[in-house]
C-alpha cells in the first residue's frame, strides 16, 4: 500500500496545511494513536463552498467536501508523523454535517470521505464512524471531521 501513490492515481495531492481555529494542535499522538482535530473542507484557508447541505448544496458537494476534510487530515499527519506509510489503521471518524431543516443523508455525505480512506490505505481504511447532523459548523463550513488513527 503506498497512500501517495493511491492520492496521485485518485487526482489529488496533499494540500498545504490548514491554518488552526483556536487554541489547540492539529495532531495529538498518545502511544500508537493519532488523534487530529476536526478538518473543515479549506482550501488554503478558504473553504470553497459555504452553507447546508440539502439547501446550499447537494449531497455530491457535501461529499467533495468531506474528501477535502480527508485532505486537510493527510496533510496533518504528513506534517507530524513525516509520511503517511506510517498510518496502519483508520480507527474512526466523527463527521459533522451544517444540515438544512429535514436533512436526514449524513451518513451519505460523510461517504465521501470514507471512501477516499479506502482507496487510499485499502483495508486498513475501514473504520468505525459517526455521521451527525447539526445546524451550525464554523465560518459556515458545510462539513467538518475529526479522525483518529493507528500508526507506527
């Protein structure tokens, strides 16, 4: 399994890191998990898209958006770990999802970025996951997912 290879193949590359919210760090490691701290879908800071999912935007946007939170994570764990080799498993996922009032697909928005760990680490991609709704996320971000991983 190599993750970058699997990204190049798939069209995406890691983005440069996404800037910090508030006072708190992009990665905690305690032992062999990595625990990163909730990725929004920012592109160089700048989310490319705003608003609820299911009146912003579609389901299929929602999804580009969590497989950008699945970027800003890589990236994340690129920068702390020095390769994502390192990651043996996708332990879970806590997905958020900026819902319009009746919205009830956040299990399918937050398959955007359970596939994306598939096909990027394979097996070792599979995880245990939340997919909640919610009225509100910040700066009006339509996703926002918190990860934790096993490494080496």
């Amino acid at each position: 399994m190599d993750a970058y290879e699997n990204l190049t193949k798939l069209g995406y590359s890691l983005p440069e890191l996404p800037s910090l919210g508030g006072l708190y760090v992009r990665m905690k490691r305690i032992g062999s998990m990595v625990y990163v701290s909730g990725q929004g879908p920012a592109v160089n800071g700048v989310p490319p898209r705003k608003g609820k999912v299911g009146a912003d935007m579609t389901v299929e946007e929602g999804q580009e958006a969590a497989r950008m939170c699945v970027l800003n994570a890589l990236a994340v764990l690129h920068d702390g770990l020095g390769s994502l080799e390192r990651v043996k498993n996708v332990v879970k996922l806590l997905g958020f999802v900026a819902s319009a009032p009746g919205f009830t697909s956040q299990p399918m928005v937050i398959n955007g970025a359970s596939q994306l760990l598939i096909d990027v680490f394979g097996e070792a991609g599979k995880h245990a996951r939340s997919a909640v709704g919610t009225n509100e996320l910040p700066g009006d971000i339509p996703v926002e997912i918190e990860f934790i991983f096993e490494v080496e």
